[in-house]
C-alpha cells in the first residue's frame, strides 16, 4: 500500500525536521506511524550501505508496535524483503530498516546508523543514547528522532530541556488541547474516565506528573528541591562503601557512598556496564581515587557457576575485594529500606546522573488485564541500580572511625567550589 498520507501536523513535523529532533506527542497523534514513514522514505534515498534503525524500549515492544506497518507500507514494494527472524526489512536498493529493544542497548555496539527513531524515549535508559546509539551516528553524520509521551523525569525529559536551548535541534510538543485530531467530545470522555494526573500526561503531555507506580519519585523530587542533588564532594579521610547489582549477561550496577557523622549519607558516583566480567570492575574501582570500606553484593554471589565451578564471591577476592552479603530478605522490605534511607541522603547530580534517573523511574508491574499495580517491581533498565541501592540500604553498617577526625556536612566551605552550589551550602 502507498504512504499514508500525513496530517498537517505531521507534515509540520516533516518540513521543520533538524539532524537532532525530539518531539512530544499527545496519544493517539499517529507518532509511530510518522516515525516508520520517514525511516521508508529516508531508506528509499539511501543506497545498499543506508541502515536505518527504529527503536522501541524492549525488542517486544518494536516488534508489536512496528513491524506490522514496516510490513504493511513495504509490502507493495517489488524487490523488498522482510526477514523475521531479526525484524530488518531490505528495501530494493540495499538499504536497510531494522528493529531494536533498548533494553539490550549494548548489543547496538558496533553498529552505525544513517537514521534512528527512538518510540517512547521515557521508557528508555540513558546510556542507551549516550555510550551507544549517539557515537553510531557519527562517521555518517546521521540523524535522530526522539518521540514520545511524558511519563515523569526521565530520559525523554531531559532531551526535551536540552533540545529547547540547543538551536541544532528542533523540539516540538503536540498537546490534544491544541490539535484536531481528537475531538472535543472524545477528550471531555476521556477527561471524565481518567484521574487529572492520568489526562494531563497521556493528551496534555505533561512532565511534572510523577511516572506511575514509581517507588521513590516523590522522595527524589523532595531531595532535588531541599538541594540535595548538588555536587556531592569525595571526603578523603572517610571510606567509601559500594553497593552493587551483578549482572552476568546483562547490566552490573555499582553505587559509590560515604557515611558522614549525623547519619547522612553522601552519594558521590555510580557506574554501570553491560557485558564485562568481573575483572572489567575491579579495574574501575582501582581507576577511582577513593579509599574503600565496605563493599555489598547480593547473597548470589555465593553461588557457583557451572563453567568453572567457582562463585563470584571468590573470582572477586582474588581481584581483591572482599564483598559483605547483603540480607537476603523480601524486595518489599528492601525497597521500605531504601524509602527509610532516602531522606538522608545527598546525591552527586552529575556522576550519578544515570543511577538516579533509574531510581526516579523505578515502579512496580502493572496487570493490564485487572487494571492494577502488582506487587512487585516491573523488572526493565531501571532494575540494576535500584536493586544496588536497596543491597545498599539492607546491608550497610557504619564502620567504626575510631579515633579519626571526622568531617561533618557543616564542616565544608561553599566558597572554596566555583559556580555550582554544593550540598555544604545546606
């Protein structure tokens, strides 16, 4: 079948398109089917080396939400073949359209893009931009299409903030109150079958509502405004505790603190990879100019593996760190751990940018078929750093100082830092 043909607003969209776009779309604007459009009539300028890429949070989601119309609007086309096995489509002149998940954002690695859309960008976690797909555009100068709905403080969000002060880029939002195409008689259903929260971020596409289900957003939010996500400086003269979630095939997360007298608790870095064996993180921590303390793992990394038949615990003490297991108790109780823990804490906005959009993003699983929240995390991108930090408010315990002279969150200068405001200040 042909194209479909664009709305006006699509068509807007089309003729203001920059290298960089991001654009806010209210439900129901036809995103999806605009985002595989341009990939089509890009692939059909290119020639046999033009790869093209659209990108869905998880490999399900791509498939279920795009292949169908990659199908559809191909299918007409002599001489294009569709391979399902990896969900690329090959267009007659050799150019290719293919279909990711986010969630296996290192298996990208390697890859170069001329084209990339990313759907539903708040769903998506950050590295998967920044160390993967971003570098791919680079030696063909490609381009990139974010789209998406607001689903709190996240990814999307961040780009769409960006993307406003970056002349480069063309940032464009489309509320439901502003277009036609929805009428005004469906919306005022909509608005009477939907909580306000609800109608604001899925047809106003508002980003101050919270991501639903999420556990720790509303104690986040509370950090950022009594200026607790500030620059977090390392004490030299106090350990550093790490925290970690050990990914064998997928992410390894680790969260860098220190205690500080009164309880409060300074989080100065976090790091997190995909695919790296152990000794790709012992590397890490001796790259860092920090002093150790304690070091928190899971309690399965005590179990063997079944290629060497060591356990992790022990590949790690003959790196030379020696892990503390943390309680194995149930993830509620962790997770009330972590809500217990949060209000004193302070977070280094920059070095741990990532660890903290995972946790203001973490929530709990929702049944679509009762319409209602598990009781349980929904397990994505988010899951590696919140699970570390909740290893980290179960199994830290205060070290003993001694007679060491210890400094206080009082104790800095804020006029000894330039231009940022640091936690001292508080």
């Amino acid at each position: 079948m042909p194209l479909p043909t664009p709305h006006k607003y699509q068509s807007q969209i089309i003729s203001s398109l920059k290298r960089f776009n991001v654009l806010i779309c209210h439900r129901r604007f036809g995103k999806t089917v605009l985002a595989i459009t341009l990939l089509i009539i890009e692939a059909a300028r290119g020639d046999g080396e033009w790869r093209g890429a659209y990108i869905a949070p998880t490999y399900r989601q791509a498939k279920g939400v795009s292949w169908d119309y990659l199908k559809r609007f191909l299918g007409d086309v002599t001489g294009t073949k569709f391979n399902e096995s990896d969900l690329t489509a090959v267009l007659p002149n050799g150019a290719k359209i293919s279909l990711y998940g986010a969630e296996s954002y290192d298996a990208l690695r390697g890859l170069y893009f001329n084209g990339v859309v990313l759907d539903e960008v708040a769903q998506m976690p950050a590295p998967a931009w920044t160390q993967i797909i971003r570098p791919a555009l680079s030696d063909k100068k490609g381009w990139a299409i974010f789209i998406g709905t607001p689903n709190g403080k996240n990814l999307l969000q961040a780009i769409w903030e960006d993307a406003k002060r970056d002349p480069a880029w063309y940032a464009a939002m489309f509320r439901a109150s502003e277009t036609d195409i929805i009428d005004a008689e469906e919306l005022e259903s909509a608005k009477r079958s939907m909580s306000p929260d609800d109608y604001a971020q899925e047809f106003e596409c508002s980003f101050s509502v919270g991501a639903k289900g999420a556990y720790y957003s509303g104690l986040l939010e509370e950090a950022e405004k009594a200026g607790r996500i500030c620059s977090v400086p390392y004490e030299p003269l106090l350990p550093v505790v790490t925290a970690w979630d050990l990914g064998v095939s997928d992410s390894t997360a680790i969260w860098f603190a220190q205690q500080h007298a009164g309880g409060k608790i300074a989080v100065i870095d976090y790091y997190e990879a995909q695919g790296e064996g152990l000794p790709h993180y012992a590397e890490v921590l001796k790259r860092k100019p920090y002093h150790y303390g304690q070091h928190i793992a899971p309690h399965d990394i005590s179990v063997r593996e079944l290629g060497s038949g060591r356990s992790r615990i022990e590949i790690a003490q003959s790196l030379g760190i020696r892990f503390n297991i943390a309680a194995n108790i149930p993830v509620q109780d962790g997770i009330n751990a972590v809500r217990v823990l949060l209000p004193r804490c302070w977070f280094d906005a920059d070095k741990c940018r990532v660890g903290l959009d995972a946790l203001k993003d973490y929530r709990r699983e929702f049944n679509t078929r009762l319409d209602e929240f598990k009781d349980k995390p929904l397990h994505n991108w988010t899951s590696h750093a919140s699970d570390a930090f909740r290893y980290f408010a179960v199994g830290h315990r205060p070290e003993r100082s001694g007679n060491r002279p210890t400094r206080t969150i009082n104790d800095y200068n804020p006029f000894q830092r330039r231009s940022r405001k640091t936690w001292a200040v508080l």
